[in-house]
C-alpha cells in the first residue's frame, strides 16, 4: 500500500466500526485495498481488531487503524495486533506528527516497544531483531488527519514533519471547527478544504480524504491518493438501489 502511494497510484477503502470480519472478508474480496479499522468512533476492542486484521490479510487488504487518541500505548497495542498502518485523528501541530511517528517506529527513528513474538513481527519468525525493526519500520503506514482549525494554521509546520506518509483531510470535524458542523458544502469549509490540499500537493507530499463514489472519483483527478468510504453508506446505496428496483423505493 505505501508502495503504491509512493508511486501515486491511488488507493481505495473501506471503513468499518463494528467488530465483523465476515464484513471485511467480504470488502478485500470485493478488491479494495485497505480496511479502516475505526477505533475512534466505532465499537471496537483490542481483540477485534486482531481478528479484523487477520481477516483483511486473508484478502490481501492492509488492515489501518485509527485509534481512539494519538496516544503511544494505544498505536502500540493495535499495531502489535498485526494492523499495517494508522490513521491518527486531530493532529494539530508539528508535534502532534512527530509524536505519532514516534509511537510507530522503532529505533532509531522512534521509541515503539520492541517485542519480537507479537503478530506484526510473525510471532518471531519475521527475522531477528534488526531485520524485524526494518520491515516494520518501513512498511507500516503513517496519515494523519488535518481537521482542526488551528491544524490548518499551522498546516505549513505540520508538512515538515518527516516519516508521515499521508496527509488527510477529515471534512466533518473541520466542518465543526470551523463553525458549520456537517455542513461540508459551506463556502468558509470549502475554500479551507481546498486550500489544505493546495498546500499539501504544493508540498509534494500525499493526501487522503473520504467519500463516495462520484466524490472518490473527483478526488482522484485533484491528485488526492488515499480514499475511503464507510462500509454502512456502501451497504445503504446497495440496499436502496435493490428495494428501488423491485419498486420498494
């Protein structure tokens, strides 16, 4: 998945917020890439999102958490668990960026725990200890989320962060800092919107936002890479389409 981001191929997914790994099954089969496993807002536990994980494996998905808070013993706990990557909410500051990496990477370019026998190591047999540190290091992916007012502020410092993969633009909180709660189409949310991602890309850095299809499909002739949609709007599009074709709409 980094690899691909790397070569700004765009990348497709699906949120989920309740424990179903039939539901994720279903989702990497269907081929999308990835899986957000929402901890933030969502009915997750540490043992669901384990098994999440190893059912977006299965289909060749990279399992992506996003943790309740950007908190170093929670990415660890979920990362240990074999999630690929996170997804960190309310980054505000260079700080904040640099925190998350740190929470991530081992040493020498964080302070992660460093156990060999969990699951994102293969319980050991990933290698010894150096060979594990540098796959995981390099492997596991890193976005953060811009959706604060004063995260836009200080936009510019937050892009000098180094190690962050992805740069993403959460519009409903934004939306809410901003003064407009959920209303995405406000002129003030829009132009804020637009201008994170004018200065991300000007940055040369990658972008990721939400939503459906035809949105997804727009975003990704703006140059953003990293999309995703939510598993329950997916399965109320589907829904509706089938009762509106057997005149039940």
């Amino acid at each position: 998945m980094k690899a691909k981001i790397k070569a700004g191929e765009p990348v497709f997914g699906i949120s989920i917020m309740f424990p179903s790994p039939h539901l994720v099954e279903i989702i990497g089969l269907l081929g999308f890439d990835w899986v957000l496993i929402d901890c933030e807002h969502g009915s997750m536990t540490a043992e669901n999102v384990e098994i999440l994980a190893l059912a977006a494996e299965r289909h060749g998905m990279a399992p992506i958490v996003r943790p309740e808070v950007n908190r170093p013993d929670l990415i660890a706990k979920y990362l240990d668990r074999g999630c690929m990557g996170v997804q960190i909410p309310h980054v505000i500051t260079r700080a904040d960026a640099e925190a998350a990496v740190r929470a991530v990477k081992f040493a020498p370019e964080g302070m992660r725990g460093l156990a060999r026998g969990t699951r994102a190591g293969d319980y050991g047999f990933l290698g010894d200890g150096p060979d594990m540190v540098k796959a995981l290091n390099d492997e596991t992916l890193i976005c953060i989320q811009i959706e604060d007012r004063e995260a836009l502020d200080n936009l510019d410092e937050i892009l000098e962060a180094d190690g962050v993969d992805v740069f993403f633009v959460g519009p409903s909180d934004l939306s809410q800092s901003l003064g407009h709660p959920g209303d995405r189409s406000h002129p003030e949310v829009k132009s804020a919107i637009a201008d994170a991602f004018a200065r991300i890309h000007a940055a040369g850095k990658a972008s990721g936002t939400p939503g459906e299809a035809a949105a997804a499909a727009e975003h990704v002739k703006q140059g953003i890479l990293y999309h995703y949609t939510h598993s329950q709007n997916l399965i109320a599009a589907s829904g509706r389409a089938y009762l509106e074709a057997v005149g039940r709409g």
